[in-house]
C-alpha cells in the first residue's frame, strides 16, 4: 500500500515538472485554492517525495504512527496474563457477579458470598486455569473445573484443587468479537458457559446455534501471590 503512495508522488513529481515547463500557473497565482494545492489540484514539487524514493517520505521516529495511543488489545492481554485479578460478570447480568461457592458450584451471586477473585492463568492455545481466591486473596486458590452430575443434568463448574493437566480444568477464553473491551466467550472443549433459567450457570454444547451468553472481565488489581 505504501509502495502504490511512493510510485503516486513520483508520478506527481513529473507531472508538476512538465506543467512548469509549459507555463502553468502557480499555487500562489490560483482564486482560493487550499494551501499547497496548485489552483488544478497539482501539489508543488517542493512537498512530493524526492526522485521517488520511499525513504524520502518514511515517517519519522517519534511519528504519529510510532506514537498511537495503546488500543484494547493491550488491556485484553492484561486481564488474560495471569498477573491481574478480576471479577466476572455476565454482560447482561445486571448486578450479579460470578462467585465459586462454598458447596463447590459456580453460581451468580449479588453479595459477597464464596469466592469473587479470579485470575484467568494461561497455559497457551487459548486455554487456562481459572483460579479462584476469596475477597482478600487469601490462602491457596481452587480452581474451575467441568463437573457432569449424571442422570441427564446439565454441566456445570466446580471448584477442585488446580491441575494444570486436566482437560476438565482447561477452558478456552476467547474475545467476543462484536462485544466491548474485555468481554469474553468461555467454554471448555465444546460446551460453552451460560446460564439458565432452570438450572443456573451451566456448560452446554450449542451446536450451530450462537453462543447465548458473553461475560465481562472486571480488572481489580494484581494477582494474589499464592498458587
């Protein structure tokens, strides 16, 4: 794309050059035309890259380019690294958190019951244990982990000592691509968090259907240091 911009300002280069030769007017000499724009819409030779050459008209360092303000991705890296903690809240879950309670079941709840803190640790391809710590952080974490109950019940998640080798224990955190800064998908293999309105949170493969539930990454400072 920068090539197409060189070889366009090289192009103009000659153009101007021919056009003086044949006693076209100057900017100067143009009714209104903008600043540096000659009144046919030429550019003066004076700011069209040098011999065409790209170096000519590299941006510099220091350049607006260089000097962009982070975008989201960078905010989304963090709350993924395993150096922050967060809080996980479903996007259309009003005033209810994410809590691993104390009978072992991932819920939502609106106090501060259970475990709240969570710090998403990666193991790579996308996947990690999620840890979780009571409010102060405190003590060693218990990890999410897949939990069939038979009998034709839905999945859902439990807390278990963390065991990074586990496959019930690996979910996959992904960005909702639509969604805003720090809102995610979370599954493990096939079946994908949402809730219910029988059953509470639960895990349930959808198929060709959409997910029907994304949730929000809360950042609330670093890590616990333990686990």
């Amino acid at each position: 794309m920068l090539v197409g911009r060189w070889l366009a300002g090289a192009g103009l280069v000659a153009l101007v050059a021919t056009m003086g030769a044949c006693g076209v007017a100057t900017a100067s000499e143009g009714d209104g035309a903008p600043a540096g724009v000659g009144p046919s819409g030429t550019v003066p030779a004076a700011s069209a890259p040098a011999s065409g050459n790209p170096a000519a008209s590299a941006p510099a360092s220091g350049s607006a380019v260089e000097s962009a303000p982070p975008t989201a991705s960078s905010a989304l890296s963090a709350v993924l690294s395993g150096t922050r903690r967060v809080t996980i809240v479903r996007v259309d879950g009003f005033e209810s958190g994410l809590s691993l309670l104390d009978g072992g079941r991932l819920a939502e709840v609106d106090d501060d019951q259970g475990r709240q803190v969570f710090v998403p640790t990666p193991l790579g391809s996308q996947e990690f244990l999620i840890k979780s710590y009571r409010g102060g952080g405190a003590g060693r974490p218990l990890c999410w982990q897949v939990h069939n109950p038979g009998d034709g019940r839905p999945l859902v998640v439990h807390g278990a000592a963390c065991r990074a080798g586990d496959p019930r224990q690996r979910f996959v955190i992904v960005p909702v691509p639509t969604g805003g800064d720090r809102e995610f998908l979370i599954m493990n293999r096939w079946a994908y968090l949402r809730t219910s309105a029988r059953s509470g949170l639960i895990l349930e493969e959808l198929g060709d259907s959409p997910p029907m539930n994304s949730f929000r990454f809360n950042d609330t400072g670093p890590a616990p240091r333990q686990g």
